[in-house]
C-alpha cells in the first residue's frame, strides 16, 4: 500500500493524472474493453447506490414516480424534434443488424448481412423521444396531468475524449420527464428540480453550487430554457454537475401530445426534464480528496467508520470486540455503516494506508495498551488529526465527529470556491487570469458572436447567468457592447 501511495500522481504535478491515479487505485472504476467506456467496481458503485437512494426519496417526494422505457429508440423518432437530433446526431450509437453467423472458416462470428433492418436503432442517448411516444398514449384529458416519470438508466453518447466519471461513451443516470396542463406549471417544475438537485449537492455530497440559466448556445438541444448547477473543482474549472430544462411544448408537438381541457378542448402539454448522472462521483473526488486519496463526505461514504484492532492474541482480540460490541450497536441503530476490521492478513499499518486512500470519514484504532487505559484513537480522515481520547461516550462523540466532517469539508469547498470567483471587465487581463482557472464574473452582450469568440481564444465558456449575484447593466468586455448582467466564464471539464 505505501507503494500504491507513493505512486499516485500529486495534485500540484499533474491534476488530471491525479484524478486518474486515484480513480484507479481507490478500488472505484477501471478501464473496460470497450473503447470509451468503464467498468464500475463495487465501491465506486456502492457510491452511487447511496446517491441514487437518497436522490430517488427526494424524487418521490415531488411526486415523481419510476418507470422504465427502452433502450432502443426507432431512428424516426429522432427525426422529429429537429432541434433535438441536431444536438444529439453526431453522438449516436446506431444498431443496423439483429443477427450474427460463423464466418466462413469457422473460427469467430460476422454480421449476417440479410439480417438488416428495415429501420435502424439507435442505442438512447436520453430518452425524450420514446418517452414522449408513450406519453400520447397515456395523456388524454386535464384528469391526467401532471405525469411525472424517473427513470434510472444507462445512456449511449459516443464520445471522442473519455475520462471515468466525468465523460464515458456509456454512462448511469437519471432522467426525469414531466408533462403539465400550463407553461407556469412546467416552468415551476423546472425550476424545482434545479434547487432539488442543487440541495443534494451542497448536503449530501458537500459540494457548494452556483445555481443559474444556460445561454441559447450552452441549452440541451431542444429546450426553451437550460437550468444548471455549477460547481468548481479544486484546478478552478467548472463542472456543469446537474441539468433541469423546461421543454416548452416542442416534444409535445413533435409526438402530437394533447389532453382535453376543463372546457373539453384540446391543448398541447407543456414539457419538462431534468438529470443527473455518475458524473456526480467525479466531482465528489474533485471537490475533497488529496494526495493522500480520496476524502468523502459521511453522508456517502460506503464505510463511515472503520475499527481496526491491533491485538497479539485470539483472547485479546475478543476482548477488544467485547469492549466495542455496544458502541457498534450503537451507531449501527443510528444508520451509521461501519466495519470491524479484525482480518489477519494484513498489517495495521497497510490497512491505515488503504482506509486513508480510500476516504473512510473516521478510523478507530484500539491496541493493548489502550484496552488497559480504557482508550481509542480516533482519526479524521480529512485533515488526518489524530487524537486519544476516552472510550466513555465514544458513539456520541463519532456520531458528532461525522457531522463535523460532513460540515467542514463542504465549508472548505466553498471558502475556495468563493476565493476564486472574480469580477473583471477588461478582456486581456480576462485572457491571462483564465489560465489559472476559477470563475469570472463578466458582463455579456447577450450574442453567439461574442460568446463563440471567447470560446475560440480562451478555451473558456460561458456556465450560466448566474441567480444570487447582484446584477446591474454594463459594458461587454470583448465587444464593448450593453450588457444587461453579468455571466459566469470559466473552463470546464
């Protein structure tokens, strides 16, 4: 294990191959044989599993219920909303054939070529489309609405330059889709989901988020209006971390969904949807963790506690579970999840190193003498402070300790995050800052042109018009045009 340490890229040397060591080496993801793609292991995944659990309350308590749709959309569907196959097209993973046969020789398989088929399928990159195709059969009059459906799922987007967790070709999430009787109620909507997914962020996940409006570049392709929330990652760039949109009625007449009104006339439905994906872990590690490995939050943290016991003999040993045995039942009565760590296979010293790399919130260590002393260790894992205290009331202290964490990880995020947001008006010092990362506040005229033109000469987009910023009218720094506010540049993963 202080070889696996010793290995794993610092931050300051090279952030991204840092990301990647500790992706690696942390047990959460490794490379999969299909280009692109990777293969989440158990405690990456049991990551995900908390988010997905306690996302999935949250959802329910919209009044959003699960379903399920396909995983194969008929092409024709696509080419319905223009907008939307526009943005999607060049990302789609197409099934042309539904059988295979022996090659000639024998000695593998080919694609049988009459096996065709009359219409290709395309593996779902979001699910609008054949979600809304079912939608007509189920919306018939007022009765009917609101109809709100999540569903969990893998998606296909054949991207070129893939990074685990942040960007793969495939990749797990959430999508919402919600149909409304007025644009008010799917604006609200909207907007409702965008501050239940910013709330998850910042409590459970203890990253802080600004919360704002796409521009009509940075929009989800076939949307009225994108809303988003933004979070910084420890090199100043930007990661777009959760996505609501408000759909308009554009899918709604694309598939011909309309309901009977309380005057009984027809009237198209008002659309939207919203999600979230395993991106979600990518920023997790981002935003906490540091040379020593990963550092999470409680609140998702697969094992919050860790007990290891240093004993010289089997009697020893049991004495020092008999000694925790109340303090387990304890936290395990207050939904802490926890391990006792007696294995003899390994060294105190290797199993330190491994619960450190792999962001375990508290270690307690109990050896001899502290077994005689009526004592623990007690170990944080995100500042790595050390302390022997009393074994007397060690549950409640832990239990404190894990909120502690919980806080102070998250405040330590937003007291960076806040250091690097700045105001500036002048392009070329604009230009020179970027390099260094963090989030600029920038007045904008409101055009593609300028917008395209930063992109071009900076690498650097423009993240959203940011709410709980005072806004006040000014003068665009590239095009020395008004501006009614001020946006949010940064560079992005």
């Amino acid at each position: 294990m202080a070889k696996e340490l010793k290995e794993l890229t610092k931050r300051a040397d090279n952030y991204s191959q840092w990301y990647n060591d500790l992706v690696m080496k942390a047990d959460l993801a490794e490379q999969s044989p299909v280009r692109g793609c990777m293969v989440i292991k158990p405690y990456g995944y049991a990551i995900w599993e908390k988010m997905q659990r306690q996302l999935d309350d949250m959802f329910k308590e919209t009044g959003a219920k699960n379903a399920y749709f396909p995983l194969l959309i008929p092409k024709s569907f696509l080419s319905r909303e223009a907008e939307h196959v526009e943005g999607f097209a060049k990302e789609c993973a197409v099934v042309t054939h539904y059988r295979l046969r022996s090659n000639s020789d024998k000695t593998g398989v080919e694609v049988d070529p009459a096996a065709k088929l009359e219409e290709e399928l395309i593996i779902r990159p979001t699910s609008e489309t054949i979600i809304w195709n079912t939608y007509k059969n189920w919306i018939h009059s007022w009765r009917d609405l609101p109809l709100m459906c999540n569903q969990w799922c893998n998606v296909m987007r054949w991207e070129m330059r893939t990074r685990p967790f942040l960007r793969t070709s495939e990749f797990l999430w959430q999508e919402g889709h919600t149909a409304h009787a007025t644009r008010e109620e799917a604006e609200k909507e909207a907007q409702l989901m965008l501050h239940v997914y910013a709330d998850f962020v910042e409590n459970w996940m203890a990253v802080p988020v600004i919360q704002g409006v796409k521009s009509e570049t940075e929009r989800f392709a076939g949307a009225l209006d994108t809303y988003t929330i933004e979070a910084m990652m420890q090199d100043g760039k930007a990661l777009q971390s959760g996505t609501s949109h408000f759909l308009g009625q554009n899918f709604a007449k694309a598939f011909d969904v309309t309901y009977l009104d309380k005057d009984n006339k027809p009237q198209y439905v008002w659309a939207t949807s919203w999600g979230v994906s395993t991106r979600l872990i990518g920023a997790l590690i981002m935003t906490h963790s540091d040379d020593n490995g990963l550092v999470l939050p409680p609140r998702l943290a697969p094992i919050q506690v860790v007990i290891v016991p240093i004993y010289k003999n089997e009697e020893q040993l049991k004495a020092i579970s008999d000694k925790f045995a109340p303090v387990i039942e304890t936290l395990r009565k207050a939904g802490v999840s926890l391990k006792f760590d007696d294995a003899d296979n390994k060294r105190p010293g290797f199993k330190f190193a491994d619960y450190e790399l792999k962001g375990v919130p508290v270690r307690l260590v109990m050896g001899g003498k502290d077994l005689e002393n009526g004592t623990v260790e007690v170990m944080r894992r995100d500042t790595l402070e050390k302390e022997t205290v009393s074994f007397d009331g060690l549950a409640e202290r832990v239990l404190k300790l894990l909120e502690d964490i919980q806080e102070g990880i998250y405040n330590k995020a937003k007291n960076f995050r806040d250091a690097h947001i700045y105001e500036c008006d002048n392009y070329e010092e604009f230009k020179e800052k970027i390099k260094d990362g963090g989030f600029f506040l920038c007045h904008w005229d409101g055009t593609a042109e300028t917008e395209a033109k930063i992109k071009e000469e900076t690498q650097a987009t423009i993240r959203c018009v940011p709410y709980g910023f005072e806004q006040t009218p000014g003068i665009d720094m590239v095009s020395g045009k008004p501006s009614k506010c001020r946006v949010i540049i940064a560079r992005s993963y």
